[in-house]
C-alpha cells in the first residue's frame, strides 16, 4: 500500500478488496455476506434498472490524531436512508444492520484508510437496490443492501479554498413534491447536464433555485447551501432540499459558537447582504463561495474579495474537522471509534 499517494488523492473509485452485502427476500433480511466481487448480479428487469428503486448515503472513516479510527453520525446515515426507503416503498434497513455493514465493510479494508495529516478519508457508500424483476410500475419483492469503501481526496480540487459557482434557472434538481428531500439517484441524474454545463463556463457548481417559483435559494448541485451574516447561520427551507448531515451539524456548531441559526427560505436578492457563503456536505465538508454569477439578471455577488475562505466558514470548517478527526473533544457525541 504504499505506493498510493495519500496526499493527492482525487475523489474518485479506487478499488478496494470486499465489500459487504445482505439481501431482503420473502419479507425479512438475512444474513451479512461478503464479497470481494465489485459487480453485482441482478435480473435485467430489477426496479432499480427501469424504476428508480434504489437509495444511498455517503459518509467516511478518519483516521485521528491519536491513530484511532472515528465515523461521523452514522446513525443519522442510517436515519436518512431509512427515510428514502419509507418513500419509494422499500425495506428500511434495521440501524443495527446498517452499521454493523459498515464497521466490518470498513475493517475488512483497513490497510485503505488514508493515514492522519494526508487530507484523504476513506468513503463509505450504502447501497439499497430493489433487484427483484417487475414489468408493470410497483416495488420489488426482494432487495440488496451493500456497503462498500473507497479512499478519497477533496470533493473539490481546490480544497478548503474559495470556488466560484453560477445561479442555474434552466433546470430544477428536484420538483416541488417529488423526491428531493430524500437521496434517491434520480436527484443527481437530474443535475448532470446543469453541472457539466457549469464546469464548461468555469464554475465548481450549479446552484438551483426553488422549482416553483424561482425565487429562492435551493441547493448547490451536490451540496447544501448557507449564508452568514449579523452573526446567523442562515440556510434555506425547502422540501425539495435534501437534509444534509453535515449541514444539519454546522448549524449545531454555529449556535455553540455563540451564532444564531436560522432555516428559512432565502429569497435571491438576499444574496447581495450575505457576508459569507458556503456549500456544505459529506464530500466536501464546506466549500467557501468566492463568487456567485446569475448570468439572467447578470449580476456578481463576490464574498471572498482576498481568495481566501471568510472567518466563520473557517471557524465552523476548523471545529467540524477537528471533532471528526479527533483533535479536540467530541462534545456532541458525534463520533464512533471503531476497533480494528
């Protein structure tokens, strides 16, 4: 292992040895199977394939300080993706077995874990796929969950450096009612060809507006939006939104940080009195925003006028990183120290 190169990981697959699987058949799941195969095989006509059953998370393993080794709020993982299956009618995953996936997903690969002080994490993925074959449109009779684990470098290549991004009227990520609260795979289909046509204009992302009335601040493509200003965390309300984790733990370090927190909708021309703005996620933990350009009204509203990320997003980014990484105490009991 050592011939991989820690510091400049880019975040992208790199195969690892197993992965761990579980299959939901006549009304119950069975046991924890492991899997060194990267493939899966399933009937041409699994829902999964033709109707969109399918839901994921994402998280990470880090590698602390002390050389232990810490998950970050699994069990709202856990939480979310249960929430998913509840919605397009499938089997929600015991958190026992959903955790119990990933710790031994993540010993099995242990010699994967980036080192402490390298940057790179090993990200985990749950899978929920419905595999059982249906023509007509209804939920499958039989489900895989599997885990698998991959080290990663930074979401974005810049790091915890200030990113451009671009106001996006084209095309919503998520209807009003549909499915963008939870983290079913149809949400980022729908952002693909918005996100590469913001990378071709040289932005890091795209950052929708309300499906509705495109009036208000949605997402950032694969990210949570915030704002900060008069001392408040501000971050938008919308069911088409998915609840990011890290998001929802941002908020909770801004009110211990003395900040008030406000989740509300943030109407557009609201962008002109934030003193600083982010994008927040598992991936990307917070993205700084140097500049977002609305090319409709053609307006710029710039926040990091010297390049550099503003205090709060770096305070909160800091405070973030360093309980899920074990420098300093976890307070919120946010962290799970797995055995190797």
């Amino acid at each position: 292992m050592n011939t991989i190169d820690w510091k400049n990981l880019p975040f992208n697959y790199f195969k690892t040895d197993y992965n761990v699987r579980c299959y939901w058949r006549n009304g119950k799941w069975g046991e924890l199977e492991v899997s060194s195969s990267e493939y899966i095989v399933m009937h041409m006509a699994a829902t999964t394939l033709h109707y969109g059953q399918e839901a994921f998370e994402g998280l990470k393993a880090y590698t602390g300080k002390d050389g232990k080794v810490r998950l970050f709020r699994v069990e709202e993982n856990a939480r979310r993706m249960n929430n998913t299956a509840r919605y397009i009618l499938m089997p929600e995953v015991p958190e026992e077995l959903f955790i119990e996936a990933i710790i031994k997903a993540v010993k099995l690969n242990a010699k994967y874990i980036p080192p402490y002080g390298t940057g790179a994490t090993l990200y985990i993925r749950p899978l929920l796929i419905g595999v059982g074959p249906e023509v007509g449109v209804r939920p499958s009779k039989e489900y895989l969950f599997m885990v698998f684990v991959t080290p990663v470098g930074a979401y974005f290549k810049e790091g915890f450096k200030p990113v451009n991004m671009m106001i996006c009227r084209e095309y919503d990520r998520a209807a009003p009612l549909g499915t963008g609260h939870v983290k079913v795979g149809g949400n980022y289909a729908a952002s693909l060809l918005s996100m590469e046509l913001a990378h071709e204009k040289g932005f890091a992302a795209a950052i929708y507006l309300d499906p509705k009335e495109k009036k208000y601040i949605d997402e950032s493509g694969p990210a949570n939006f915030f704002g900060i200003k008069n001392n408040t965390y501000i971050t938008p309300a919308s069911r088409s939104i998915l609840p990011s984790i890290t998001n929802k733990s941002l908020m909770e370090l801004a009110q211990d940080l003395g900040m008030k927190v406000e989740r509300r909708p943030v109407p557009l021309e609201e962008l002109e009195e934030f003193e600083e703005t982010g994008a927040c996620g598992t991936a990307a933990v917070i993205s700084p925003i140097k500049s977002i350009v609305d090319p409709d009204n053609q307006k710029i509203y710039v926040y990091c006028k010297d390049d550099k990320p503003g205090p709060v997003c770096t305070r909160l980014y800091e405070q973030l990183t360093a309980i899920q990484f074990g420098e300093i105490p976890d307070r919120f009991g946010w962290t799970r120290v797995i055995d190797l």
